[in-house]
C-alpha cells in the first residue's frame, strides 16, 4: 500500500531575516558641542587689547595661471592679473596701506592705525614676487612685508639677495625661519632656525622692525617665548581673523586671500 505524505509549503516557507539595528543611546561624549561664536571686538579689546581692526593679507605665489599650472602650484597662487585686480580696487576703495611699523607702534605706543588700513604680507621669498608682485606694488606705491626663509635664498625659483636688496625699503624683509621647519620641532632646533634667519637678515641690513610669520601657521609657547627674547615686536600665524591685539601679538591672524574678487572677503 502506497502512504503519501503532503507537506504543508507554509512550513517549509524560507524564513525572512531581518536584519536588527541597535538603538544607541548617545553617550555625553557624542553628543554634539555647540561652535563656539566669535568674541566681538569689544570682548577682544578686554581680554586682550588694545585691539585693533587691521585685516592682514597673505600671498604666497604671484604667477599667471599658466605658470601655476605647470607648476602644480595653484593652490598657493594668487594668478598674476587677479593680484592687479585686487590692488587696484584697494585703491578705488580707499585703502590705506599700513607698514609693521604703524602696527608695532599702536602695540607700543598707542599711536592710532590709519583707519580703513591693511597690511599686505607675502610668505616663503618665492622669485615671482619680484617679477610679478613687486611692479604692481611698485606702481601704486604699496608697502609690504616679505617673510623669507633665508637659507633659501639665491636657490633657483628662489629671491636672490640681490633682487632682495633692490627691494629694500617699500618691502621690509622679515624672518620665516631659515629652511622652514615648524617651530614644534625640538626646542633647540626651533632655535637654530630662528636665530640663523635673524643674523642673516641683519647681515643684509634688514629686519627692522623684527616680526616674524610661523611656517605652516603653526606656533608654540615656546617659540613666542623665544621670539620676544630676541626682541622681536610681532609674529603672524595663518588663523583666519582681522582683529589684531596687544595681548596676543605673538599669534596674530591674517587672511589668505586666492584667485578671486577682494569684496567676497567683505572689502
């Protein structure tokens, strides 16, 4: 006698898996922090002043766009005819171009910043500077402060102390340490580097008044402490900011500024 056994398909259904997703209760450390708001100037001026408001500009290369290209530069480039631009419009603005001089004298002495001033400063001594920088500054009669690392000075692509020299005066020269290392190397080294540059440049009758800009924007107490032994007056880090104070002349903020108009950084 045959048996037939039925199955029910039901039974024997593939099972559905679902996959289970944990409910995470957030944790006090992953809980989101407000950003911090900007201290307004007033606040500033408390803790830190006397304040004032003087935008600082930073440059690296002045090439055409071409150059840059070729060079694979173009994220430290300022193309050659936005550069014009953009002292151009500085002057139709009303811009005055202020010196570290009238910097270190509202620091030290109180005297009044021009008001509606910037600093212009250009970082590392590149040769563009003199061939493409300099005869725009030169033909609208601008001050500016060229940090250099001096021991790379008259290497090719390089200022040479020539063109250096010939610069003198509308340009100060400052120090940028001498083979741009960052100060957080060891403290010794970080010495080396920054009292090297600073024999060099007064060897070439230069670095007056003495301020300094910090390789890669990176500073140290340290370095600071070590900058103000040598009587240095200022230094310059890469933090974005235009508010510029006594109690923090050690760690001043600039504006980098790139291939575009001067009013899309409120100019």
């Amino acid at each position: 006698m045959a048996i037939f056994v039925y199955f029910n398909k039901s039974v024997f259904q593939p099972a559905v898996i679902k996959k289970i997703v944990p409910v995470l209760t957030p944790s006090a450390s992953s809980t989101p922090k407000a950003t911090p708001k900007p201290m307004t100037f007033a606040e500033m001026n408390t803790l830190y002043g006397p304040c004032v408001h003087l935008p600082v500009l930073m440059y690296h290369h002045i090439q055409s766009e071409d150059a840059a290209k070729a060079d694979k530069q173009t994220g430290l480039t300022t193309y050659t005819d936005f550069f014009q631009k953009q002292m151009q419009y500085l002057k139709d603005k009303g811009y005055n171009i202020a010196s570290m001089n009238d910097l270190v004298n509202f620091f030290d002495s109180g005297t009044p910043v021009p008001s509606k001033s910037v600093l212009l400063t250009f970082d590392d001594g590149y040769e563009d500077f003199y061939t493409d920088a300099y005869p725009v500054l030169q033909s609208l009669g601008y001050k500016a402060t060229m940090f250099v690392p001096t021991g790379l000075m008259d290497n090719p692509d390089y200022l040479t102390w020539d063109q250096i020299s010939a610069m003198n005066g509308p340009v100060l020269f400052a120090n940028h340490t001498w083979s741009h290392k960052n100060v957080g190397v060891s403290v010794s080294t970080m010495q080396y580097e920054i009292s090297t540059a600073d024999t060099q440049l007064a060897n070439h009758g230069l670095g007056s008044p003495k301020v300094f800009a910090y390789p890669y924007g990176l500073h140290t107490t340290q370095s600071e402490q070590y900058l103000a032994s040598l009587g240095y007056q200022a230094a310059f880090t890469e933090n974005s900011g235009s508010i510029l104070c006594k109690g923090q002349r050690f760690a001043l903020p600039r504006i980098r500024i790139g291939s575009t108009s001067l009013s899309s950084y409120g100019f």
